[in-house]
C-alpha cells in the first residue's frame, strides 16, 4: 500500500500555518481598530466604515479556521479535517468568482452606489449646524492635499459652509496651472477619488488572482494527501 509523501504532508502544514498566521494577524488588527478609542473618533462612531471592520474580522476568523483545520489535518493525517478544510476553500473561491462576475455584471450598479453616497456626503458639506464638523474638516483638508474642489460640481458643494472651509482656494504656487481656474481648485473630487479606484483596480486584480491561485494550489495539496491517506 502507498504510503503518504512527507513532502506534501509538510509542505501542507507550512502552507496552513502561514495561511493561520496571515488570519491571526488580520483578526488582531481589525479587532484593535473596532474597540480603540481613536480609531473609533477618526471613523466618526457609527459611520459605514465599521461595517468593513467587522467584515474583516469575519474573514480573519474565517481564514483561522481553514489555517487550523488544514494544520491539523495534515499533521495527524484526518481525512475529515482534510475534507472539511477542502469544501471550506472551495465555496471561498466559488465565492470570489461569483463576486467577481457580479461586479463586471452590476458595475453601472456600483457607480450609481457611489454617485448616491456623494450626494449624501454633499448634504453634509453645506450643514452649518457643526453636526458634521469633522467630517467637512476632514475633507477640507483632503480638498488641498489633491487640488481639489467639492464632490460633485464644485466650491456650490459646500453651500454655505464656504464661508468657514475655504478648501477650494489654491495654494499659491498652484496659480496659473491647469489644476486652478482663476484662484480655484477646479476638478470636482469625484474625479480624484473614481481616478484612484481605477489606478489601484489592477492591484486589486492581481491579489485576487494570487489568492485564486494559492486556493486552488490549497485544494490540489489537501483532496492529493486526502487520497493517499485513503490509500494507505
């Protein structure tokens, strides 16, 4: 009877442990960032940004269990564990391809998304009630860092509130560039922050694909030593 290969069964453990460590990490992280106290303010309490938090602690747990069950298994030769760990990465990368496509189905969909929380955000930028000072705080100072103007249409974004957040005023060095029209910024920050997403697009790309390609490496390595221990 065959035997199972020491390679595979190590190369296995290692594989997991890495995996397990990589979701210990994003756990801690995302955990520290939901209970601080500063990051708390900084995400101004109660704002969607939690909602990402909590999802990446979903996935850090999710990804501790896999890393466990895949260590484990390998190590004590557990076609249940195997089998599980297997159908676990399965249904994740059954998972990022239907993401993916409903992302290249619904991308209008998305835009208007985004298109709706700008307006939202454009409402918060006239308050002259102090209700969302932070936030115009905040985005004023990202109006000068990118040399922009507004959300959606410009310095009309900020209402009345232009009077106390003058973010649309170019810096001086800035005057007579393509970037300032007269002594304004004049590229609404819509297009700033659509530019950054379809820079960083590629990058996002390229993870999923590596991560595609580990899982798949991740579920040739568990159902081959799950058949060799069947064997043995």
């Amino acid at each position: 009877m065959a035997g199972v290969s020491s390679c595979m069964k190590y190369s296995m453990f290692i594989f997991n442990f890495l995996f397990w460590m990589c979701g210990s990490a994003i756990l801690a992280a995302s955990i520290y960032m939901r209970v601080n106290k500063d990051a708390q303010e900084s995400f101004n309490k109660g704002s969607g940004m939690f909602a990402g938090i909590d999802l990446l602690i979903a996935v850090g747990a999710i990804i501790m269990v896999m890393g466990f069950l895949g260590c484990c298994g390998a190590m004590k030769e557990s076609q249940c564990m195997l089998l599980l760990f297997f159908i676990g990465l399965l249904i994740i990368l059954l998972l990022q391809i239907v993401a993916g496509i409903l992302g290249g189905v619904y991308k209008s969909k998305v835009e208007e998304v985004v298109n709706k929380t700008l307006t939202e955000e454009v409402q918060m930028l006239q308050d002259t009630t102090g209700k969302n000072q932070d936030f115009q705080a905040g985005f004023h100072k990202f109006e000068q860092a990118n040399k922009c103007c507004g959300l959606l249409k410009g310095e009309s974004d900020w209402g009345k509130a232009q009077s106390v957040y003058n973010g649309c005023q170019c810096d001086t060095k800035d005057i007579g560039t393509s970037v300032c029209k007269g002594d304004k910024y004049s590229t609404p920050c819509r297009e700033v922050i659509m530019e950054f997403f379809k820079n960083n697009m590629v990058i996002v790309m390229g993870i999923a694909f590596g991560l595609a390609f580990i899982e798949v490496l991740g579920l040739v390595f568990s159902m081959s030593l799950y058949c060799q221990i069947q064997r043995k």
